[in-house]
C-alpha cells in the first residue's frame, strides 16, 4: 500500500469548495481529481500533456491536471469544467454557444476546450480566431473539425433555431447539454471507486513464442486478486465481427502475432497493479522473425499466420463488368499508378474503458461502443454463457469512427467480474488503445485507365492489396467493398476491379470511416486529373461528362431511377472551380517558392451492409402519464443518431422533439438497432424510427377515429387531436399498461432491399448511394515541402438535411480526418504509439470550409435522407493530393504527404 505524502491532508479549494485529499507520492492532479474527489468531468485521454483533454484551471491558469502534480495545488483554487458551468456566467453563455454551434459532437473534448475557452473569454471577451486557436490549440478533437468550436468561442451568430425539431429542422444535439455540462458518463466515468482495475498484459514483440510461468504464485507475492489467461476462456478463445472470420484470441495461446496481443490479465487493486512491472510477469518470450509488409507475406516462403489462408491471403474481392481490356486496347489515352498508403489511427480522445459486475448471476457489461449487439455475441461466444445470462450498457462514446465495433475491454472485464465476483474496471493507456486497436488498411494500388478521344472513359483496371494485419476484424469487408466502389461515382462501361486483404504481423486493420474507399478513391480520381490533363480536358468538366446519372448502370449493373446526385455535387462546385483557379494563378505570378494549387475530387458510398441484411429496430411507447418514450438504440458516437433519430420519430407521430424521453441502447430493454457503421444508422435506424412513429401515431388516429393529417397535441395524461371535424381527447390513464408501463406502444424493423452479389459481382449491392464532391486549395511550399490547406468547399447529397447542423458537423469533422490522412498521419507500429508522435490535425491545420448541401431525395431513404458518415472524408485526400499537383506540377504516389516526402519528390522531378 502506498504511504501518504504526509500525515495530514491537502487542502485547496476546488470549484468554490474546500478540499483536502491525503496524496500519495507521484500522484497527478487528474488522478487525485477523478478517482480522489469524484470529479469525473477531468477527462484523460493520454494522460502525457499530449491531448489536453484534462485541462483545468489553476488559480485561473489553463493546466493539464495530468502533467501537475497534485500536491501544487496546495492552498490554490482548482476548477473543472462541471464548477465553471455551474458558477461562471462565462461558462454558461459559451455552453449556450457550443449547443448552438454543435461544437461538441462526442463530447470528451469538451470539457478540455470549454475550460481553455473561459480562461480566454475572461481575458479576452472578443476573441479573434488567432487568439482563439492560440488559447485552445493545446486541446484535441477528433470529431468537429474544430471550425465549430472557435465559432462557438467568438460567438458567431447561431445555427441551431429553436424549433419543433421537425425533419430539415437546425435543432441542437438533444444530448448536448450533458456533453457541455460534463455530466454525460464515458466508459471510464461509471465504476465505482476503488473497485478492481485489470492489467493486460502484452507482446513485446510483432512475433514471439511464450511460455507462462508461475503465474499464480507471481500472483500471491503480489497481492493480486486473480490472474486470467487463455484457460479461463470457458467459451471460444476468439472473436471477430465476420462470421466464419472470428480469429482473433481474447489470449494468445503459445505465439502472438502482433506487437501489443493480449496474453494474460492482472486483477487487483489499483496501487497493487500500478507497483508492478509487466516485464516481471513470469512470462518467457522467444523473438521470431515478423511478416513486416505484405511483400514478405506473400512470398512463397513466408511462414503462414492462419491456417487455410494460402500465402496470406485472408480474403478476396472482384467485380467485372463488359470487357476492359477490350476497352483499354481501343482507348485514344491511358493513365496508370501504383499508389501506396500506410496505417492510420482512428485517434479517438477517449481510449477503451470500462466497467463490469456480476448483478444477480449476470454479467453486465458497460463500456464505450459502436455495436452493442453485436459485443454481446461477441461475449456469448468467448464466456461460453447464453445470452440471457450477459447484459450490454454502453456508455457515452467518446469518438469511435469505425475501431469501436470490435470488442475490445469488453472480454477482460466480463471474464475479471466472472472470476473473481467482483466490479471491475479496465482503461486502456494511450499507447495500449494504440498498439492494439484496429488502424486503416495500408494499401498498395495499381490502376490503369483509358478514356476516348471524347473524354468518355474506356476501360478500368483496378487491383489493391490491402495489409489487415494479424487478426480478420474488417479485413473481408474492405475486400468486398473495395471493388464496387473502386469506379467512383462513374459510368464505368468496361471494369474490373480486384481486392485482397493479405496478413502480417502488424495490428489488425478494421473499419475506418469509408472501408478502404478513401484509399481507393485517392488512386482514381488523381488518374481522373491526370487523364483529363492528357485529354486536354478541364478536370471538373472530365468528371461531369462520366458522372453516373439516374438511369445509368453501376459497375455492379446496378441501376437507380432516381436519387444520383453526383453531378448536383460536381456542379455546385463549378464557380468555385473557376474563381479559385484565376486566383490561384494570381498568387502563383506574385511568388516564386510558395504556390497554390486547387483540387477537386469526388466520392460516392453505399449506406449500409453490402448484399447482407442489415435490419434496424426501434421501439417506443406511451405511458399514462403522457410521456412519449423512444428506445433508440443506434449508438451516438458524437455523429448525432440521438438527435437525427428522434427528429425522424417526432416527425412521423407528430410530435415535438422535447417532448419524447430517450431511452438509450441497453440489450435488456431498447431492441437491437445493429451497429453504428457504413453510414446506415440515419437510413436504416432513421426509416425503423419513421414506421415506428407512423404506427403510434396509427393506433392514436384510430382510436380517436380522426383523419389523417390531424394535428396531435400531448400533455399530461391525454393527447388530443385535432381535424376538420373538431378537437377529440384521449384519455390515456383509461388504457391498460403492458409490462413496460406503455399504454400504447410500437417496434418496426427496416431493413434495406439489396440482391447478393454473382461471381462477377453484379446485383444490387445497397439499396442507396451518398455521394460528394470537395474543392481544396493548398499551399505548399516548395522549398520546404511543407502543405497548407487554405480552404475547402464540401457539396454533399445527402438526400434530406435532416438536421443540416449536424451534416454541416459531419462534413467538418470528415474533411479533419480526411486532412490528417493526406498529410501528416503515419502510424509506425512500435514508433508513433502516442499522440505526441502519431500528429493529429489541430486547430492551426484546419482552414475555413464551406459545406454546400445537395438533397436529391433517395426513395428508400426516412424522408428522403442518406447515409453520411463515411462520405464525408473520402474525396478529401484526393482533392488535396490534386491541388498538390496543380500547385506543383507533381504527382505524390505515396502518403502521407509530409514535407520530407514532399520535398524529396519535387527535388527528384527537377534532377
Ligand atoms: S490527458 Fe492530460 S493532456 Fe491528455
Ligand atoms: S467532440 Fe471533440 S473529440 Fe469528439
């Protein structure tokens, strides 16, 4: 046990109350904040000065608690984020503004960039965006783009409008003014404290045989509660997402396969656990040689990861349609590359965590998620329970963007609550997210394109190996998605398009926002600029000539009769197009080493499940005393299903969106709503929540016997409706209630029409299509090889604005990410395993961006809408890797673009 730092305890005063906490030698302020005091709204998130999500004020100062050590605040006045909104008028006004602006989307940044912004805005009531970004550029997001954020602090005119919060409505995030008070749980904010923590223990090494010692005795010296490894998994010893692909072993068994794979497990107390030292664990390692790239892994000698996975190859992908190499033979110009990108971290602010306990013979599970059904079958298979004897609650979310479909604490906490009866906790350390987190596939593309002398395209051969690392997770969906995207948004007659994910001994690469399009789409559409540059053809023209149009064909033979809105993108960015260009050419007469460049380039994405059902289930119900519930189970990981679904119920009952209760995902009683991915909860989820309002809305008009367009008014007990034959009431405390206390009540399920896919990958794969255009002017400086974007404009269709907030926060946040994967994010096993190596866009890298919004309305879509989520990062490599050429005159092949690669590829194009 650790000895006190003294006898007595330390007092300062914490948000306008006296404190004093017994420290402990080495302690951090967070810790003590968090665990010692309750306050929970100190968010860590690398706890390394790195992220910014711990900040604090420190006698009015800005401070990362986890940097301070706790005893400085001796006699000093600490204060959080939840103090501020309580007690600053400052902070309350700035909360107001940040709902009204959307600035916070997951929200676990929040409490960091409120706390640097009340320091700034009592000195600086006015800021500019200089001082802004300045005072907050220390602080993370993940999620906005941080575009929002400095309106919400220089107290830009509102967006949101005070409303019904009906479909098209502005309204703010339902769920915001938790996320701005702090208030709102993550899966680190639930235990209890004090409770047992677990430590993973891990493979030092891309590759090594082990062999477990003593454990148990190591165990007992120790003062532990329980050790667990591969012989406590009563059920399977692996897990996946793909049927037939769960290979993963919650513990290695004998040989890891990846730096960073679990193999064991320490549970005990926290200052127990925190005395020990991994590298004493009797475990021996034996070192092997490691499949570092796909080359090595595909070589005929190569050692094999998986049994039956010939030469590494885990899975294939292929669509073909008419005769490309027909086409290619006739065609008057071809272009062709092999481009190559590496891992890119999803660099969530919130790492892995949660919280586990056995609740009546049950093992409940709360933890941050995007699948919560699926973590429970995840868990009905390694604990080897029946479903009914495990309980999924998700906590707040905080960022995820595709890595927090797998199951990650999940296993280790129920297995630690099962073995030892007690609640148990489990946070991931930054380095520990990164090492084992799923990453974005590297990639290593070759393509070849012909188009005639008319700028129609004649004939396309894409193939792309995609590296899925040592374990399944994604890999096959990337695989198959790949290939019936590959084209872009284009009327590709004569294609073929082959994908493959190979292993290695590298993390496993899963889903990240877009499935391996954004990869395949900086390939195609840098050779659609440069095929229109061999063609003579202006690059924005070139694409609207061959965009795909109702009526059209896909490459999958696919054919929409409406709702193709890809040429309403293209050509909302024509001015732009135009005017950027004479002035870029301006600049670039005026300066001889800094030049810009503009860049356009285009995306589509099919929302949902590919050829798979992907049913969604909503629920809701009235009680008597008027309370209209809704059971929304789509994980809102920032992205705003809580507010864009509920807008869509409201819709369809008539109600207004304050008036419904939420009741959020929780396996026992809100019905699976299938997972938070592939841009499907506003479309699947979205149209549950239209037939499940429309048929409340049904039993009410029925039992009123009113028309159909009556106006619904309800209150305390009754609702009342309102036709042209006159006003009527229900009486709702005369209906029975069910067992859930609903008087009336609904579920409907949607799930999208698709047809498989044939061996040539024709059929219809999605039921609908988003699609998107980006503009991007750069600066780079040749000298140097430094890139600055200056500006984006963002057209998306998204069939319905639903909340065109929200789509605007979506856009935002996709071009961040979009940014970061084209310019400076390079994840190195074992080198960038933190957010001071691994760079992130921060607030200085993101320039203004205008979102135009197309809505081609989707006959399949809830009112219209599409899917978003993905399509909004993928033409934003592509676009600037474009304007990089124009500014230059040279073609990058390999990302990320930083300025050593930058540099050394001009030094080559002038030697
Ligand atoms: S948690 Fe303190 S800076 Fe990241
Ligand atoms: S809202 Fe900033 S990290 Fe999610």
């Amino acid at each position: 046990m650790n000895k006190a730092l003294s006898d007595t305890p330390t007092p300062f005063r914490l948000n306008g109350r006296e404190a004093a906490p017994m420290l402990f030698p080495g302690q951090r302020l967070s810790e003590v904040l968090r665990e010692g005091l309750g306050q929970r709204d100190v968010k860590i998130g690398c706890d390394a000065g790195d992220c910014g999500a711990c900040t604090v004020l420190i006698e009015g100062e800005p401070v990362c608690a986890c940097l301070t050590p706790a005893h400085q605040v001796a006699g000093r006045e600490v204060e959080t984020v939840q103090g501020l909104h309580a007690n600053d008028p400052v902070a309350a006004k700035l909360a107001q503004s940040f709902l009204d602006h959307g600035a916070a989307q997951c929200g676990i940044c929040t409490p960091g960039m409120m706390v640097s912004a009340v320091a700034l805005l009592r000195d600086v009531p006015e800021p500019t965006e200089a001082q802004v970004q300045d005072a907050l550029g220390g602080v993370l997001c993940r999620c906005t783009g941080y575009r929002k954020i400095i309106d919400a602090v220089m107290g830009a005119p509102s967006v949101a409008i005070a409303t019904a919060g009906k479909v098209g409505d502005a309204v703010q995030h339902l769920d915001g003014i938790e996320k701005v008070s702090a208030t709102v749980k993550y899966g680190d904010d639930i235990a209890p404290v004090g409770c047992l923590e677990i430590l993973v223990i891990r493979s030092p090494h891309a590759r090594a045989v082990f062999e477990i010692g003593d454990l148990e005795g190591f165990a007992q010296a120790a003062g532990l509660d329980a050790v667990l490894t591969a012989e406590d998994v009563k059920g399977q010893n692996n897990f996946g997402v793909i049927p037939g692909f769960e290979d993963q072993p919650v513990f290695a068994e004998r040989e890891t396969r990846f730096r960073g794979e679990a193999v064991a497990a320490l549970i005990g107390a926290r200052d127990v656990l925190r005395a020990i030292d991994p590298e004493m664990v009797p475990i021996t390692w034996t070192e092997l040689p490691a499949l570092q790239d796909m080359d090595a892994a595909e070589d005929q000698k190569a050692d094999q990861l998986h049994h039956g996975r010939e030469n590494n190859v885990m899975c294939t992908g292929f669509v073909t349609c008419g005769d490309p190499n027909a086409a290619l033979g006739r065609a008057h110009v071809i272009v062709e590359g092999r481009f190559e990108s590496g891992f890119v971290e999803h660099a969530y602010i919130e790492p892995e965590a949660g919280f586990a306990e056995v609740v009546n013979g049950r093992v409940e599970v709360h933890a941050c998620t995007q699948a919560p059904v699926m973590d429970l079958e995840g868990l009905e298979r390694v604990l080897g329970l029946d479903r009914s004897d495990i309980r999924v609650v998700p906590t707040a979310t905080g960022g995820g963007f595709g890595s927090k479909l797998d199951m990650s604490v999940q296993p280790y906490l129920a297995l630690a609550a099962l073995k030892t009866g007690k609640r148990v906790r489990l946070c991931y350390t930054r380095t520990e997210s990164m090492q084992c987190s799923t990453k974005r596939h590297p990639s290593d593309i070759t393509l070849r394109i012909g188009a005639d002398k008319t700028g129609n395209l004649c004939g396309f051969d894409f193939c792309g190996r995609f590296d899925t690392g040592a374990y399944a997770s994604w890999g096959p969906t990337v695989a198959n998605r790949v290939p019936v995207h590959a084209s872009g948004p284009y009327r590709v007659a004569d294609y073929i398009a082959q994908a493959k994910g190979v292993h290695t001994n590298n993390p496993p690469s899963g889903a990240f926002r877009g499935f391996g399009v954004p990869q395949a789409a900086i390939a195609q559409e840098c050779l659609f600029d440069d095929l229109a540059e061999k063609l003579g053809m202006d690059a924005l023209e070139f694409r609207v000539l061959n965009a795909l149009d109702n009526g059209v064909p896909t490459v999958c033979g696919q054919v929409f009769d409406q709702g193709v809105g890809i040429k309403a993108c293209l050509e909302a960015l024509r001015f732009a197009w135009t005017e950027e260009r004479a002035g870029v050419e301006a600049f670039n007469a005026q300066n001889d080493a800094v030049k810009r460049g503009v860049g356009i380039a285009s995306g589509w994405y099919g929302c949902g499940n590919t050829s798979l059902p992907n049913p969604s289930a909503i629920k809701c119900g009235i009680r008597a005393d008027g309370t209209v519930v809704l059971h929304q189970g789509a994980m809102d990981i920032g992205q705003g299903a809580n507010t864009v679904i509920t807008q869509i119920f409201a819709t369809a009952l008539g109600a207004e969106v304050g008036q419904i209760t939420l009741v959020g995902a929780d396996t026992d009683v809100t019905p699976d709503a299938g997972k938070t991915s592939a841009s499907r909860q506003t479309f699947v989820s979205g149209n549950a929540a239209r037939l499940s309002g429309e048929a409340l809305r049904a039993m009410i008009l029925e039992r009123l016997n009113v028309a159909e367009d009556a106006a619904l008014e309800f209150s305390a007990g009754e609702i009342q409706a309102t036709d042209a034959g006159g006003a009527r009431v229900l009486d709702l405390s005369a209906l029975e209630a069910d067992s859930d206390g609903y008087v009336l009540r609904a579920e409907e399920s949607y799930d999208p029409p698709t047809k498989p896919l044939d061996k040539n990958g024709q059929g219809h794969p999605y039921a609908q299509f988003g699609y998107a255009a980006h503009l991007a002017v750069v600066e780079v400086d040749t000298a140097l090889g430094t890139v600055t974007p200056v500006k984006f404009i963002a057209a998306h269709d998204v069939g319905q604005a639903i909340n065109p907030m929200l789509v605007e926060g979506q856009v935002h946040g996709g071009i961040a990410q979009g940014l970061g994967m084209a310019l400076m994010e390079e994840y190195i096993p074992g080198r960038t395993e933190n957010l001071h190596d691994y760079l992130i866009p921060t607030f200085g890298d993101i320039p203004p961006i205008e979102t135009i919004i197309i809505e081609e309305a989707d006959a399949h879509g809830p009112y219209g809408a599409k899917g978003l989520g993905e399509h909004v990062l993928i033409p934003t490599a592509p676009a600037i890797l474009n304007a990089i050429k124009h500014a230059t005159g040279v073609r990058l092949f390999k990302g990320p673009a930083i300025p050593s690669v930058v540099h050394a590829t001009l030094k080559k194009s002038v030697t």
